[in-house]
C-alpha cells in the first residue's frame, strides 16, 4: 500500500506560468487536504477535499489558486500565473477521515524564477 | 478557532542529554493534538498523537508528550536524544479528524 504521492518533487516555473501539483492520497483515503510551507514557517492549511467536492477552503488564496478532486485520478492543485511569493514547499495530506488520522506526502517544491 | 504556540524555535543540546519541546494552544472545544517530525528536504511523519484516554502518549522511538488540560500544554520530552533526532519538530492540533493547525516548528540541533 504505497504511501500519499506526491509529484513532481520539484518543480520550477517562470513568472506568469501555471504551476499544476499532483497528489494521490493513499488507496482508501476519500479526505485531501493541501498545506503550504513558506521558508522558516509552519505548515498553513489550504484546503480541504472529498472526492468531487471542496469541504473547506478557507486558507486558499482569493485569486489564482484552486483545486479539485475528481471522482477518477489525483487531486491537483493549480496555481496560475505563478509569482516570486508563490515559492514554497506544498504538502498534501490524506485521511480517510476517521481518528487514523493524516498520512502526508513528501510535498512538492515550487521555485518560481 | 484553534491556535498552537511553540515558543523555541530552536533548543540545540548535547547528545544523550534530555529534551523538551513545549507546545502550547488555544481552543474553545476539544481538541486532538499531534507532535509532528520532518526532517530535511521530507514530507512530515507522525510522530505521536493524543485524541483520548491516558494523559501520556509514547511514540516508538522514545519521545514521549504529556496533554495537561489545565495548562493548555502538550509537549514534547525524551530523555537521551541521539544525533538522528536532529530535525524540526512541529505541535499540531485539531478540532475533529479534518484540517490540522499547526505550530510554527521547533528546530532540534543535536551535537556530539
């Protein structure tokens, strides 16, 4: 039972370009939650999704990010015309909802040139 | 809403010495707390986790975290650290089995 996957790991883009992260929760997982890691910080909620449905959303930026979970394949995270500020590690997460509680993926590094 | 205060960034300390990392939170309900571990360039691993029962939980590898409820505290301990417990370290809580908040991290420097 392979763990959260997470891809790419790294990930560069240009100013302006959009950046798509990957995440397959782990097989019988139906809850994804994103986090993002800024340089020296904690890890801050994103958020939260069901499969074909956002439960929470709260920590997403207003404009230019946004994610999806469909009934067939990963979760992604879609953040267009990506900025300098937008540099940072990206977690995800997958639970299947219950007290087992969160496995997290390995993340994905986004460095924006 | 929840909070989670971990007010040492950094505790550097000598191989085999004791160690405690101090979590604090804030919340108007109930909550579960983790102590989360991530090591360079990785993704975060459960390193232990309070939801009910005995006050004082163990993790595998010899840490231990005590939830007092009175002081609003969690936090971490181990009594003879090793050069691979260098990582950070990172106070969590929850409101339900949904999104975590986290604290800001504790970086733990262990020397020979």
């Amino acid at each position: 039972n392979a763990g959260v996957m997470q891809n790419p790991r790294h990930l560069v883009r240009r100013r302006g370009q959009e950046a798509r992260l990957r995440c397959s929760p782990m097989k019988g997982h139906s809850h994804v939650y994103w986090y993002r890691q800024l340089p020296e910080e904690g890890l801050k909620f994103m958020v939260y999704l069901q499969k074909e449905n956002i439960i929470d959303e709260s920590g997403m930026p207003k404009e230019r990010f946004s994610a999806e979970f469909p009934k067939e394949g990963p979760s992604i995270l879609r953040i267009q015309q990506v900025v300098r500020g937008d540099s940072a590690a990206y977690f995800c997460a997958s639970s299947p909802g219950t007290e087992d509680g969160y496995t997290f993926g390995s993340g994905t590094r986004l460095t924006v040139v | 809403a929840q909070s989670v205060t971990q007010l040492d960034s950094q505790v550097p300390v000598f191989e085999e010495a004791p160690v405690e990392l101090r979590c604090n939170y804030s919340s108007s309900v109930s909550v579960y707390l983790f102590w989360y571990v991530q090591y360079p360039n990785q993704g975060l691993q459960l390193l232990l986790k309070y939801l009910s029962g005995s006050t004082l939980v163990e993790s595998i590898n010899g840490f231990e975290a005590e939830f007092n409820k009175s002081q609003t505290s969690f936090h971490l301990r181990k009594p003879s650290v090793h050069i691979s417990d260098t990582a950070e370290y990172f106070c969590a809580v929850s409101a339900g089995f949904q999104k975590l908040v986290f604290g800001t991290g504790t970086r733990l420097l262990v020397s020979p």
